[in-house]
C-alpha cells in the first residue's frame, strides 16, 4: 500500500571489489538504507527492480562498466532521475569528461575520503529536492503546459495525459496507468514519489483538481 511514512534515503553500491563494497557498506549504513550489486549487469538488474535514490558506480568493472551502466540509467526513462557518482583510479580527463557528457552527476577519483564522499552524496540529495520542487511548484500548476526537456519532463508528461484521458473514469488507479506507461508499480510509485513528493492516488487527485480549476475558470 502506498504512504507517506519518510523513508530512508536507498544508495545502491555497485563495485566489484568486495573490500571496497565493504568499506562503502560500513561508513554509510548508519545513515542510508545499503543495497550492493558486484558489476554492472547486476546493478542494473537491482535497478530496474528496487529504483535507488543514488546510485555509487565503480568505473572499471567486468560485464558492464560504469560509464555504461551511466548511460543505460540517464536515457531510461524510468531511471533517469537517479543521481549517479562514480568512483574511479583512472585519473584522466578524457575519462572524467565522458563520465559527465552521458549523465554522471559526479566523478571521485580514488583513492578518496569518506568526508568528501559523504559531503558529494548530501549535495546530490539536496539538488534533487529542489527537482522535486521545482516539479511541484511549475509543472504541477499547469500540467499541459510542460516543456518536454528530458527523460523527467516526458515521464510526468505522459503521465497527466495518462490521467487526462481517464479524466471521467472513476476506476482510473496505478494499475491502469502502469499499463498506459508500461512500466511497473513498484517503478512508478518510486519515480514520481523522487519527481513530486507524492504517492500516485495524490498525484492523480492534483491532476483531477488542476483540471476541474481550469474548466470552471473557463466556463
């Protein structure tokens, strides 16, 4: 059942070294709920399935590596709120360029401190609270209007036209809308709770109170 009980913030760790993992685990469970895959086709798995606040990739790993599990989760629709560090001991610029060109949100090289990677993950979570502000604030006022400007734009724009065409249907539920988007619950509920603040029966109450304002204004 969907609820407005604060959770607590999920990092998924995605590293092939098990000290590394280990390490990470240690210094950060006290403050964030720990997931952990071993390489990248294993993030990705754990990232379709649970959807992560933040994600923490290693850059050079087996199956898949980091600057391509980088680009798979920022043109997923699905995924690409996400923010994304990852770690690297390959210190050059050409890589650290490409790393930011195809989404990452920040680039550590290691060996690091634990500070400053704590100091980068608070950072990441305070700019995505003002996403989810700004999404409550401008695109929620009038949903019609959104500009559609990336994967986030087009997900809540979908979305409204989901509810805008069951406008009149009083069975409309998350059920229906993750069959119009195609996607899961557990990936719908996760993405607009990161995107808005609010569960899917909230949002598609603003979305009905939006319209009936605009319809009595008019008429």
């Amino acid at each position: 059942d969907e609820n407005t009980v604060l959770e607590k913030i999920k990092i998924l760790i995605i590293e092939d070294n098990p000290d590394m993992r280990s390490y990470l685990r240690m210094n950060l469970e006290d403050q964030y709920e720990i997931f952990e895959a071993s390489d990248g086709m294993e993030g990705m798995i754990s990232i379709q399935k649970d959807i992560p606040d933040l994600i923490i990739s290693d850059l050079m790993m087996p199956n898949m590596n980091g600057l391509e599990l980088c680009e798979k989760v920022k043109s997923n629709m699905v995924t690409s709120h996400i923010p994304l560090i990852i770690l690297t001991a390959k210190a050059n610029e050409e890589t650290a360029y490409e790393g930011y060109s195809i989404g990452a949100d920040d680039y550590i090289t290691k060996p690091f401190s634990m500070k400053l990677l704590k100091i980068r993950i608070e950072k990441l979570i305070e700019k995505k609270e003002k996403l989810r502000e700004h999404f409550r604030l401008n695109m929620l006022s009038n949903p019609q209007q959104i500009p559609v400007e990336s994967a986030n734009e087009k997900f809540i724009q979908l979305l409204v036209k989901a509810i805008d065409d069951n406008i009149d249907n009083y069975d409309l539920n998350i059920e229906l809308l993750c069959q119009r988007l195609n996607i899961t619950h557990q990936q719908i509920y996760r993405k607009l709770k990161a995107l808005t603040g609010q569960t899917v029966n909230e949002f598609i109450r603003t979305v009905r109170l939006k319209r009936a304002a605009q319809l009595l204004a008019e008429s």
